[in-house]
C-alpha cells in the first residue's frame, strides 16, 4: 500500500520592475486564501508566501494539486501588484534586517532567535509521508540520514544571494546552519531518546516549543506524517513532485526496513555534515562523500546509486518511469542552480534569472 504524501512550498515575493524581493506576502495570502483556505499562509518574514497541498495517494494527483496550488498563488501575487519566484535564496533585494511578520508568535520567535530570525530569507520544500505513528518516525530518521546530503544535492537551486554568486549550489543550507537544531538529525537510538533530546533543547531555551524542531528530518509536530525539509524550492511543479516521490519510495524503503529489524547506518556527525558541505557547494557536479562507506564518490554516482536503492518502492507506486527520467535530466542538463547561472551567462544580468524563476506567465513590467 502507498503512503500518501504532500508538499509545503515557499515563495519569494518580487517587484516586477526591480525583480527585488518585497514584504508583500500577507496580502497575497490573504486573497489566494479565497482559492487555497488554510493551503495559504504568511511565514516568518514578510517577503515569504507559503501553500500547501493536501495528502495524496499517486504522483498524479499530487502534480495535479501542486500546479494548482501554485496557479492560485501566482494569481494572487499578480493581482497584488507583484510576483512570486521559486528558488531556495533570493537572487536580488536590500534583505536586512528582513522584516518580521506580525503577530505573537513572531515576535517571541525574534526575541529568542534575534538575529537570526533578521536573516532568515530561504525559501524550501517540505515533504511530509504519512507514517503509522511516532515511533515509526523517529527510526525512520535514522535510514534517511545517510542519503540525505544526495537528495540536498539534486534539489540545489540556490546559487544567488542578494545579487552575488555565492559559489554554492545551495546557499541556502549554509544560511540555514547556525540554527541552534538544523541540519541533519542526530542518531535515535530508540523514540524515547528523541523524546527525552527534545526535552532538553526546550528546557535550555534552544527550543521555542517543537515546532521549531528544524532537522532536515523530523516528525511533524502537528501532522501523523514524518517532514523531510531539506531541499530547495523548485522552479517547476513537476520537478516539485518528482522530488516528493523520490523522497516517498525512500521514506517507504526506509519504514519496510525499520520492520524487518534492519539497523540503520550511522554515520559520524562530522562525516555528515562534511557531506552536507559538499553537496551545497557543487551540487551534482561535484565530488563529494559515501556517507556509508567513508570514501569520497561523485554526487551523480551517488544519485544513481539511490535511485536504485529506492526502485522497488517506485515500481510499486508505479513512479519509476518519471522519477528515473526526473533525476537522469539532473544528472545530464544540471540542477537549478546550474540551470540559474546559466540563465545569467546569456546577458550577465541578474533580472533574468529572476524572471526564469517566476510561477506562471513572465510578463515584467521594464
């Protein structure tokens, strides 16, 4: 039986003219909430737009909703006067101090968090899988941690901060690692030990509550699903689901050996996070790190290698056709952030790459 799945993506909000990011978020969700409802929400900072599609059963329907979801909020956004655009970091825009979203929440968020929070301009995707229940979760965790710095290197699509090359595929998760509990996630050595960890981060204050669990990998904290966090946004809706498969048939794996027994691979944390390193500076083009083994290997061999790993799960979802084909255009054209700084090679002008990154028609105004 498949688990069902669904995905949460964030936008940037963007002037037309300028192609710079705008704090306009609240009125774009605010009218894409008469299409979407509580699919469209604000986040933390007021150039973020956020929606949601609801559980699904097959890749179809889930491509089906994404483009709809994102139909929706590009809408909005233009009836706003402004547009929306997917890419894990904002290419162009003044981002500080980012400007903090009303609201309670927010501001307990600023006041624990600071500077961090003046900072926090990434955009990504989160995929959530339905699980039986916590406990599966938390060991589910485990068997992802090794293939997770692959799965960051095929979604890469952020080269661009606030007009510079970065020199990282995915600068986002550079930004997004001095977070007090980011990153991967540690090894459970059963889900009373995720639970008494948790414990501890909110009894020190490096929690605001557990909603601000912000491992690559968590169990969501309001949905009976396990939340991989870790990829950028897409440009386009179908890689958006290619993705969300491939993480499926990996979560699916994943739980099959939980209850078979199977002990999960448990990498060093320094290994892990050296990994993550290499993934977010070269993406696929790069030469990374087996996690498993030790031994440096090229991120595309590492790409092949699960997509063989999670072939069985996709051939019963009947996905591996498109998700084969999904990761082998990866592997031969680049991901988006190759795909950013080749849309910039044309004319070196940094709006083009903005306006190769916008949901729906490309009509800029200049």
């Amino acid at each position: 039986m498949a688990l069902r799945f669904g995905i949460e993506e964030e936008y940037f909000v963007v002037d037309p003219r300028s192609r710079s990011v705008v704090p306009r978020a609240a009125a774009v969700v605010a009218r894409a909430g008469a299409v979407l409802g509580e699919r469209a929400s604000t986040e933390l900072v007021g150039f973020l737009a956020e929606a949601k599609t609801s559980p699904c059963d097959d890749l179809d329907k889930l491509t089906e909703q994404i483009r709809a979801m994102r139909a929706a909020m590009a809408a909005a956004a233009e009836a706003e006067g402004v547009r929306l655009a997917a890419s894990g970091t904002p290419v162009l825009g003044d981002l500080l101090p980012a400007p903090i979203t009303a609201g309670a929440r927010y501001a307990d968020s600023l006041a624990t968090y600071r500077a961090l929070d003046d900072e926090q301009c990434i955009c990504s995707c989160h995929v959530h899988v339905e699980m039986p229940d916590r406990a599966h979760a938390v060991l589910v965790s485990n068997h992802l941690r090794p293939w997770l710095p692959t799965l960051l290197a095929l979604a890469a699509n952020s080269p661009y901060w606030a007009g510079r090359d970065t020199g990282h595929a995915c600068w986002r998760v550079m930004t997004w690692a001095r977070w007090p509990v980011a990153g991967p996630p540690p090894y459970f050595e059963s889900p009373g030990h995720y639970e008494e960890l948790v414990g501890t981060l909110l009894g020190c204050g490096a929690l605001m509550d557990s909603g601000t669990i912000f491992w690559d990998v968590r169990p969501s904290a309001r949905l009976p699903t396990i939340e991989v966090r870790l990829g950028d946004v897409a440009r386009r809706a179908g890689g958006a689901a290619v993705f969300a498969a491939l993480v499926r048939a990996l979560v699916q794996v994943s739980l099959a050996a939980v209850e078979a027994g199977e002990p999960a691979p448990n990498p060093p944390p320094e290994m892990l996070r050296a990994a993550y390193w290499l993934a977010a500076r070269d993406g696929l083009s790069g030469r990374g790190l087996d996690v498993r083994t030790g031994r440096p290997a090229r991120f595309g061999d590492l790409a092949a290698a699960l997509l063989a790993h999670v072939t069985p799960a996709l051939r019963d979802h009947g996905d591996l056709d498109r998700v084969a084909a999904g990761v082998g255009g990866l592997l031969a054209h680049g991901t988006g952030a190759d795909r950013q700084r080749a849309v910039y090679r044309r004319r070196e002008h940094l709006p083009d790459v903005v306006d190769d990154l916008l949901l729906g028609p490309v009509r800029p105004d200049g």
